[in-house]
C-alpha cells in the first residue's frame, strides 16, 4: 500500500512539472494571454539599468477597448447645427430655464463684437480657415476625459457646421494646452506650440499664476506682437484683476476683442446639481461622471468633467454666434463686402507702460516681458526666438537639436522618447529626455489607449560626464553682416549686444528634488566668447510648484557674434556636412547668417539620480 501511494505522488509531481513546462514555453497555447512588453520606469531617473515588465495584453485590450467604446459614444452626440438660431435652442433646452443666466454669469465680453465680425469675414474673403489656437495647462488638456472630449473640441464640433453652411469657412482647432505649466516660457515660443496664424488664442495658467495679473500682461503683450494677426484672447478665469487688465487693454485697443469664460462653480447654481438626476436639465445630467475610464489617470478635483467641458465649449460658442450674426448682416447691408476685407491687415500696437505692478526683475528681463521704453510714453516689444522640444508643436523644425552644434548624445532622438535612457547615453553627451514622473505618466495613459494626449516635456538633460554642450542662436532666418549695413551697424560691426538684447534659458516644469540641479548655480555659461560672471533666475513670470524655471544669462558686453561659415565644434573641428545643415535649417540661411555661440557645462555637483541639469527652452531676443 506505501509503494502504492508512493508511485500516485510520484505521478502528480511529475504531471505537476510537465503542466508549469508547458506553461513556460515560449510558444502560445490555447487560451494564453499574450504579454506585451514595456518599460519598467519604477527605477529613479538616474538609474542605468532598463527593466522591463509584462502587461497581459487581454487586459490591455480590454481597456483599450473600453477606452475606444467610450470615445466612440462621446462622438455619437455630434451636432449640425446650420443657423444661429439652432445654436440658442440647444443651449436652452440642454441647460433649461437657467440656460441665460448661466451665460450671463459665465461669460464676460470685452473690446468690440465687430472686431470678431470682421475676423470671420476676414478668414472667408481670404478663403482660409479661422484658426482657434488654445493654450494652458491640464484643465484644457482634458485631464480625465479623453482628449477629444475638451472644451476647445466641444467647440469646433459646434461652430465648423455652422461656419461652413453661413460662410462656407472652415473651422481650425489646435489644443496646444500642456498638463502643469505656467504662462512663461510657454509666451515666449506662440508660433511653436500655437502656429503663426491662429485668430483667436486662450490663456489658462490661473493654478499657476496665484491671483497677480502682471503675468497676464506680458502674455498678452507677446501675443499680439508675435503673431500677426493680433488674435482675439479667450481667457478661462474668474479672477478680478485679471478681468481688469482685459478691460483696460481692450479700451487702449491693444486688444480688440476678448471673452472671458468660467467654469461651472461660477456660472451654475450649485441648487440644480443636487437635484435628482432626473429633474436636471440635460446638459448638467451625468455631471460627475469623467469622460475616460475610472482606471485612467487625472481624475483630479480640480479637472472639468466630461459635462462642464461640454458646458464651457457651449458658452463659447454663443459669443462666435452672436459674431456671426453680426456677420452676416453686414454681408446683408454690403453686397461687395469681400473686396473690403481681402487686403485687411492688423497694425501692431504701440503700447504704453505696463499697467501692473512687474515682478522684480533686471531691467533686462523687465523688457523682454513689458517692452522696451522708446520715448517717454510708448513700448516696443522686440522679436523674440525660441526653440523648444516641448509638444505639442506646429513648428517641427524650431527644436533644441536645431541650434546645437555639439555635444549631443548621438542616436538619442525624440523620436524613442519613451525608452528609458541610460548612464552610457548621459555620458556620451546631452540626452533629449523627459522626467521620469513624465514617462510614468505617459505609460499609464497609454494603458488606457493613449487617451488622444499629445503633450510632452521633452527636453535636454546633461551631468558632468556629458561634456559641454555648444549652442548657435541664429538672428533671424536670413540677417548678415551686408544686410544690416546699411542699417544701423557699421561696416564689420561684430559686437553681440548690438544684434542680440538678451538670453534666457529654462528648465522643464517638473517636481524636481531640492538637491537638483539649479541653472543659477550649477551651469556654467559663455556666451560670444565670454564667461558670464553672474546668471539670476528670472522672478515673477516662470514659476512652478514655487521653483524657478528660467535663468536670466543675457549677452555680456564684449560678447562677440559669429557667422555660420565661421562655427566650430568646442574641440575646434568643424561640423559635419549634416550638422551645417541642420544649423543652417535646410536651405534658408547662408555661411554669412550672423548667429551667437553659446558654451553650457554643467558643475562636478550635478548628478543624474538628485537630477541632471535641464534645458527646456532657449529663448532669445533681437536688438
């Protein structure tokens, strides 16, 4: 009997073995989960070994699929609204006897509804599209909900029927809006992440920004001299000094038009939101419901749900419906109308001293904010060059690497971002890299299918072993020494400060250890040739989580310019064919191209596991 049950164990240990063997195989088996593979990012930042772990993909796929089944009936709902009529009666029967005062308190209109008028008879004489460009922080992005689901989308799925059928014009809609950043260094780069054409942008850095409005300022100063079309400005804020600048700047006309928007705890009374679902009007039912699935990141307090979304994009709309119906009595009144708006152009304003007190800054950073003072009253604001890594972007070719003559680490693109880089990338130069709270982030999203998100902090990380980094800030796109001769340089005039104002440099937005890297201190810069003595980070406009993002470096005085044709590697070899290219931007600037050398070194302090030194955006200003 004891040899008996001796043998059955036997048999079941081996059949137990056999049964794990299989399991182990590499080949499937029926009804085995496939594995995808991702990147284990629960190491530190400075960690050189790459994990990896497995994701069933059964359940990856189930998310994915819950993600596309809910994204698909966030799509069902889609409007065809023809007439502005059709706009008003679905504002009022989606949010019921309250619908007017809910706009009334939402919205606030400032300067002139002509001034909209006229731009949407503007984009239609010229036969392009009207561009909304939207800009800000996670509240815009959409956090938890899915991206199409977000306000500006809301909007354009409203206004691109009713555009078409009234103007045969195509609507245009770019959110450009990036989780938790402030309004600078975002102002300084509008073409980048907005496009040079938008006709209306927004502004959305009230959690940033605390209750000042001198930041505000300066936004609105960069955005109507760096884009040319003087935009309209939507601003989704309730703050009071803010709403007074807007005021102000549109009764000087720096401003022609502007709305300002609030969210649902501003414009909704709070008694319809406790009523039964049943007995609210349809547009504040499911109101505490997120767009994208409960496992899915920025479920945040302070993040628009799927409704108020819906909600805000709703009361926008209304203000572009009562422009086009100003519109189009003007085409009513003026069958000739076209032929006054093709040639239209907007004049860059001439502003006066700014109207809130500034932050405490050189007179350097003060007027690459505000303006520079060119008589006893009137600003001027000068051209401003940025490159950035940063997405989303409109202008792929305005990056890092295209001002980096050497010491990149090469086959590091942004184009493998999302591979964890290693201590051997680091020190074989300047890595393109994001936070490791970024990439963490990025891969619980894409659990959930990506979620639509195109923003990202890609920037460029450098320890010591990285070596220096060599940049070359171009002036313009196609300035040389013969080209402004006949201006208001001498023959031969080879001075920086006469062709370059000033110089900032930031670091990406992120929760970064106190023992980081600090650009005031740990960078060592050189800018023409000459060893900056004193850098300050700049106070008041580029601020997050109460860190300083943006060092103050500006031209020394003996600073000299150089010439494409005359740059070099920091070891004295020239740049390759490809690198001269990518320098000289394809085809468009020439050997004789005027541009700024600038040396970055990082101090024996810095390591990568406290945090590499960071450089997000460069940011220059011309003479």
């Amino acid at each position: 009997m004891a040899a008996m049950l001796l043998a059955c164990a036997l048999i079941l240990v081996i059949s137990a073995y056999f049964t794990f063997s299989m399991e182990r195989q590499p080949t499937q088996s029926p009804g085995r989960e496939n594995v995808i593979v991702v990147p284990d990012t629960s190491h530190s930042h400075g960690s050189s070994t790459s994990g990896r772990k497995s994701i069933p993909e059964t359940k990856f796929d189930k998310e994915a699929t819950v993600h596309r089944r809910e994204k698909s009936r966030s799509e069902e709902e889609t409007w065809s609204f023809t007439t502005v009529q059709a706009v008003r009666d679905a504002f009022r029967q989606r949010y019921g006897p309250t619908s007017a005062s809910i706009y009334e308190k939402g919205v606030s209109t400032f300067g002139n509804l002509r001034a909209t008028a006229d731009r949407l008879l503007l984009a239609a004489a010229q036969d392009r599209p009207f561009v909304l460009a939207f800009a800000g922080y996670s509240v815009t992005v959409g956090r938890g909900n899915h991206f199409q689901q977000s306000f500006p989308f809301v909007l354009e799925r409203i206004l691109r029927p009713l555009l078409r059928e009234s103007l045969q014009l195509d609507v245009v809609v770019r959110n450009a809006a990036i989780g938790g950043i402030p309004s600078f260094p975002y102002g300084f780069c509008f073409d980048h992440f907005l496009g040079s054409d938008p006709d209306v942008i927004s502004w959305d850095f009230s959690m940033n920004e605390g209750n000042g409005a001198s930041v505000l300022e300066a936004y609105l100063r960069h955005s109507q001299t760096q884009l040319s079309k003087r935009p309209m400005i939507i601003l989704l804020d309730k703050n009071a000094p803010r709403q007074r600048v807007l005021e102000m700047y549109t009764r000087n006309e720096w401003i022609s038009d502007a709305i300002s928007v609030k969210t649902a705890k501003d414009a909704v009374d709070s008694t319809l939101l406790q009523l039964p679902e049943d007995q609210r009007p349809p547009g504040l039912q499911r109101w505490d419901e997120f767009g994208a699935p409960a496992s899915c990141p920025g479920r945040g307090s302070w993040h628009p749900k799927r409704m108020e979304h819906e909600l805000i994009g709703f009361m926008m709309s209304l203000y572009f419906v009562d422009a086009l119906e100003l519109a189009q009595r003007i085409m009513q009144e003026n069958p000739e109308w076209k032929a006054s708006y093709e040639s239209n152009s907007m004049i860059t304003p001439r502003f006066k001293a700014p109207l809130q007190p500034t932050p405490a800054n050189d007179q350097a950073v003060t007027e690459l904010l505000f303006g520079h003072s060119i008589d006893q009253d009137d600003f001027q604001m000068k051209t401003i060059s940025c490159r950035t890594n940063f997405l989303p972007a409109t202008d792929g070719n305005k990056v890092l690497p295209s001002i980096v003559v050497s010491g990149l680490s090469p086959g590091i693109t942004d184009e493998n971002i999302m591979e964890v880089r290693s201590d051997a990338a680091y020190r074989a130069g300047w890595v393109l890299d994001v936070s490791k709270m970024e990439r963490d982030t990025k891969i619980k999203v894409e659990k959930c299918g990506g979620l639509g998100y195109i923003d990202m902090k890609i920037a460029l990380y450098g320890v010591p072993e990285s070596g220096p980094l060599r940049l070359w800030l171009p002036l313009g796109d196609h300035d040389s020494l013969s080209h402004h001769n006949s201006h208001e340089h001498e023959e031969g005039d080879t001075i920086a400060d006469h062709w370059f104002d000033d110089l900032i440099i930031c670091e990406a937005n992120e929760k970064r250890p106190i023992d980081a890297c600090q650009l005031d201190k740990d960078l060592e810069f050189t800018v023409g040739g000459v060893l900056v003595t004193s850098t300050k980070m700049v106070m008041g406009a580029a601020e997050y989580l109460k860190r300083q993002t943006c060092v103050h470096v500006g031209v020394p005085e003996k600073a000299q310019i150089t010439v494409l044709g005359e740059v070099t590697n920091t070891d004295g070899s020239l740049p390759s064919d490809t690198d001269r290219i990518r320098l000289a931007g394809g085809s468009k600037r020439g050997n004789s191209t005027i541009g700024l050398l600038v040396d970055v070194k990082v101090s024996d302090r810095v390591n990568r596991e406290s945090g590499a030194c960071c450089l997000s955006h460069i940011v220059w200003e011309q003479h």
